[in-house]
C-alpha cells in the first residue's frame, strides 16, 4: 500500500520504520525541506522516501497526521480530502495554544481535523508511547501482546488501519464512533499511555 505520512517525529518516523519494514512503499514528510529528513530515511530498512507534506498527501491511499495539533491548520488540507487519514495527535493547550471548544470538550482534536479535511479520518496510535510503539510489538497470540484503541465512523477505513496495526504487532481495538469513541482513548483517559491486552483494553475503553 502506498502510505503518506505528514510529520516525521517520534510517532511519524517510528511508523515510517514499521511500515516501510514490513513492505509498505512510505512517503515521509516534515514542515521542512525534504533533505532534512535524509538521515531519517537513511535509518530505515524499506522503500521510504523524503518528500513535502503535500506530495505525501496526494502519494498515500492511506495518509498519516502525526504533528502537534496547533500545526494541522497547516496542513494541505484540500489534497487530504476523501482519503483514508489516521490522525495520531493530541491536544495539549500549554503547547499547542488554547482551544476553547477543545477546552470546554465541545468536540474532539480529531473531529476538528476531519472537519478541516473532509477525510475518512481514523484517530489511532494516540494512546501509545512511541518507544511502547517502537519496541512492543509482538507476534500474534502472544501473551505479551499490546492493543491499540481506535476510532471513526468509516467502517472501511477503520479495517484498512486495523490491519496496519495488527501488521506491525499490536491488536487493535475498536473504541466506536470518532467523536464519543475518540473521547474514550484521549489524554486523560484510563487507556492513555498504557500497554493493556486487547481483553483488557475491551474494559477500560469502557470505564467512565
Ligand atoms: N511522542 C509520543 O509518544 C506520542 C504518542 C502518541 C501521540 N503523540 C501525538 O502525535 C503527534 C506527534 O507527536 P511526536 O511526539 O511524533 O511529535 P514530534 O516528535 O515533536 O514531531 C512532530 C513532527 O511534526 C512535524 N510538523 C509540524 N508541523 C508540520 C506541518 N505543518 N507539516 C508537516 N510536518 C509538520 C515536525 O516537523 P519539523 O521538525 O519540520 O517541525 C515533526 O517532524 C502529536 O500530536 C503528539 O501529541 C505523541
């Protein structure tokens, strides 16, 4: 498949690795030039090239977002429209600015990113530490195996990047619709940050 992804810091790079390593053609972006990332590229092992945030956009049929949240009002938002985007950032007011709506929980980071987009947007590897992302994953059935929530209201699309993360280890878990499913796996919440099992997962994804 080929996948665009828009950021290229711990979360993006780290996905950048897993997926060009496990065969995925990957187009890697940062707000930079695109030499910038040249020792980024360099340390993965898979087709994965260096390109501006726009041309990973239009290359991926899946795109993912991975930049602090302050930054998506940046993004080539018209080149995401009706694609698959995995949106994996976190709202964090004392770095990305006050948002009030975010702040008085009017609506989700992710709904105003779908809402920026008009994307078939999937909100996961949000609630994972990225070294956890980089280190933990598993084979299937092992007992060491970690979930990862997601959610969205695209069915499809949420098979597409629940297939990704069982690809790279992990066992996904479908925490609902994007806005009230989002609210469940969002900084704050029980799962944030944690290495559950799936089964374990299932219940604190739905613990209030
Ligand atoms: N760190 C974690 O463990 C973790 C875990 C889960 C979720 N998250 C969330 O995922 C998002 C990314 O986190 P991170 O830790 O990977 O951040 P990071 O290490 O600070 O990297 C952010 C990346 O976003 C890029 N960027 C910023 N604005 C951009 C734009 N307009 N266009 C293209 N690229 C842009 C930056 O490029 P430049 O270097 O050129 O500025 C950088 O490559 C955040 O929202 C974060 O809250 C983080």
């Amino acid at each position: 498949m080929r996948i665009g992804i828009i950021g290229a810091g711990h979360i993006g790079s780290t996905l950048a690795g897993h997926l060009a390593g496990i065969g995925h053609d990957v187009a890697l972006a940062n707000s930079r030039d695109p030499s910038t990332l040249k020792d980024v590229v360099a340390g993965i092992d898979g087709p994965v090239s260096a390109v501006d945030a726009a041309q990973a956009a239009r290359f991926g049929q899946v795109v993912v977002v991975s930049v602090p949240f302050g930054r998506i009002y940046d993004l080539p938002t018209a080149e995401l429209r009706d694609k698959v985007v995995v949106d994996t950032c976190n709202y964090y007011p004392e770095r990305d600015g006050d948002d009030a709506e975010l702040d008085t929980d009017t609506t989700t980071s992710s709904e105003k990113l779908r809402d920026l987009t008009d994307a078939d947007l999937v909100k996961a590897f949000n609630a994972v530490h990225w070294e956890t992302l980089r280190d933990g994953g598993r084979p299937k059935g092992s007992p060491e195996r970690i979930a990862i929530p997601l959610s969205g209201d695209d069915e499809e699309a949420k098979a597409v990047v629940s297939g990704l993360i069982r690809d790279m280890g992990f066992d996904p878990v479908d925490a609902g619709y994007l806005g009230g499913g989002g609210r469940r796996h969002q900084p704050g919440t029980p799962v944030y940050g944690s290495e559950l099992s799936a089964h374990d997962m299932e219940r604190w994804l739905h613990v209030t």
